[in-house]
C-alpha cells in the first residue's frame, strides 16, 4: 500500500508530453492492447493451472490485464540511470508507460471485482460504481483540499510530521474503501497518490521518509511471502512449457504493442523497438498484480510462480534489448542529445 501510494506519487506526464500526446496515446494503447489480446488467447491454455472455480472468461481478463502491465517507476530509473530522460525517446516511453499503467490498473481493478465480489454482477456493479465514486470524491474533493494543505503548510514541499499523518490517512482511507468494495487496498493508495500535486520536491521527501521504509523494512517481507506463494511444481513437465508460453507471450506482446505504437506515430524501427523494449520492464508492479490475482482466488501458486519468472526475466531483459535496438553508442546517449529519429 506504501509503494503505490508513492507510485501513485511518482506517475506524471513528462516534460514536452502535450507536444507527442498522440504519439504517447499510440505507444500506451497499443502496448495494453496488443499484450491484452495474446494474453486472453492463450488463456484456454492456462486455464487449467486456474484454481478450482475461476471461469475461464475473468481467468482471461486476469491474464490479459497481467500481460499488460509497465513496471513506470523502473522504467523511469532505466531512463535516468542512461541520460536519456530529457530526450525525445525517453520522454516517449516515459508518456507511454504512464498511459499504459493507468488503462492496466482500471482493466486489473474491474476484473478483480468481478471475481471477488463473490455477487455476481451485482457485486460488480457495486464495485464499480463505488470506485468511479471514490475517484469523483479524490479527485474533486480531496485533490484541491491536500493541494491547499500543501500549500499553505508545506511551502518548501517538506510536509511537517501533522501533514504527513494527514497524507498518510488519506492514503490508508482511500486504501481501506477499495479494500470494502472487494477490489484489493492497493487500488486506493495508487488512486489518492494520483490526486496529490505533481511537485518534485514533495516526491522527493515522501520517497525519503516513506518509501524507503517500505522498501527497506516492509518489501523484504512482501518478497518472503511471495515466495512461500510459489511452488517447484511450475519447472517440470507441462507446467515448464506454460511458463514458456507465458513468458513468449509477455515479451512479444509488450515489445511488439510498444514498436508498433512507436512506428505509427513515426519513429524509425530501431527506436520503436527500443520503446517496445521499455515497455517491456515489469519488476515489482508485476508482483503486485501477481499477488492482488493470488489474493482474489484467480490465480494459484503455480501460475503466481510462473508469473513471477516472467516478471524477472522481462526485467532483466530490459536494457540489453534497448541497447541490441539502438546500439550501444546511441542507447548510451546524453541527457542533451536527441536521438535520430530515422
């Protein structure tokens, strides 16, 4: 929950996105929707690996939703870590993934209440409608009442320890009601980090006093109960061969869905490639699907163990699949050159 809320923090529109807002929409949808749809076709495959109960139709949406996800914050870190935030290509992938996430996370929280409301449609409908409620009241009430906390007690960005607790109720409140409505807690965290004023210096001081706790102290024990989640049974025989499958199918759906973005809005294919790359990193926010689909019955211990392969190894993959698409000299390039766009 202390993650997505900074998440939620940290996700912005990058320097210049008003100026490639189409190109941005082309690569974010294009890598939800390509990802989606290979993952809900293979999911007659997989289904069988599917708890007992779990219809194949929300086991499809999981999956699809599961296929699609953009770890932003990694991909953020990439960037910066390589110069390449200030240049045309980072801050296209950097509005790409932004969009992405936003269209992944509303498909995950529908499909996770359709399957845990536990009320059929009923309960659907209940979900849905008290998250579109939850975002009008974020949004158009608490949004400009933290703005005004934060301006007028937290000038310099530094929130005082009051204002902290304040920002951290509102997190856990939010978080709280998601939970009620039998979506999963880290909706509403995600949802009311959205809402705070994008400014870095209340980023930085958050991810300074908040999420290096979270990080240090609380996702060392998040990773232990994960991997009490998982099961040897995921390498051998059959399963091996899912795992395969869904790993092929999450490379080749995010590379190809962020390239094909890219190339339509009229980069050359070595940096649509790079992009699709980009989009391709999954890291922690996959295991945070992973374990909001564990936690809702949709999926079992061998699909989360073969997930989480999936999400290490496209992690992983990342920068060499940048650098083979670009080449190293210009993966490598400054944070005041813009790359070639041919």
């Amino acid at each position: 929950v202390l993650f997505m809320f900074i998440v939620g923090v940290e996700l912005r529109a990058p320097n210049g996105v008003k100026a490639q807002l189409k190109s941005a929409g082309l690569v974010g949808v294009a890598s939800v929707l390509v990802p989606m749809g290979l993952g809900f076709a293979v999911s007659p495959l997989l289904h069988p690996y599917a708890p007992d109960g779990v219809g194949l139709a929300p086991f499809g949406l999981f999956m699809a939703a599961a296929m699609s996800i953009t770890a932003f914050p990694i991909l953020a870190r990439i960037l910066k870590e390589r110069a390449m935030t200030h240049t045309p290509l980072g801050r296209l992938a950097l509005s790409g993934a932004a969009i992405a996430d936003v269209l992944a996370w509303i498909m995950l929280a529908l499909v996770v209440a359709l399957v845990g409301a536990g009320n059929g449609y009923g309960g659907f409908v209940r979900a849905t409608a008290g998250l579109a409620l939850l975002a009008v009241v974020v949004f158009v009430l608490l949004r400009p009442l933290y703005a005004w906390l934060l301006r007028t007690n937290a000038p310099g960005g530094a929130p005082s320890l009051m204002v902290l607790a304040a920002l951290l109720i509102g997190a856990f409140a939010c978080a709280a009601v998601t939970e009620w409505l039998g979506v999963h807690a880290v909706f509403g965290a995600f949802l009311f980090g959205a809402c705070l004023p994008r400014d870095d210096r209340l980023l930085k001081s958050l991810i300074e006093r908040v999420e290096y706790l979270a990080i240090v102290v609380l996702m060392p024990i998040f990773f232990a109960l994960a991997g009490l989640s998982t099961t040897r049974d995921a390498f051998a025989g059959a399963a091996l061969g899912a795992m395969l499958l869904i790993l092929a199918v999450a490379v080749v759906g995010k590379v190809l869905g962020g390239a094909i973005g890219a190339r339509l809005s009229g980069h050359g294919w070595r940096e649509s490639f790079a992009v699709g790359s980009l989009m391709n990193a999954r890291a922690l926010m996959e295991l945070i699907v992973m374990k909001v689909g564990l936690d809702a019955g949709i999926i079992g211990p061998d699909l989360f163990t073969m997930l989480l392969v999936m999400a290490i190894l496209t992690t992983v993959m990342t920068g060499p699949l940048m650098s083979l698409s670009l080449g190293r000299r210009r993966a490598a390039a400054p944070s005041g050159g813009a790359l070639p766009e041919g």
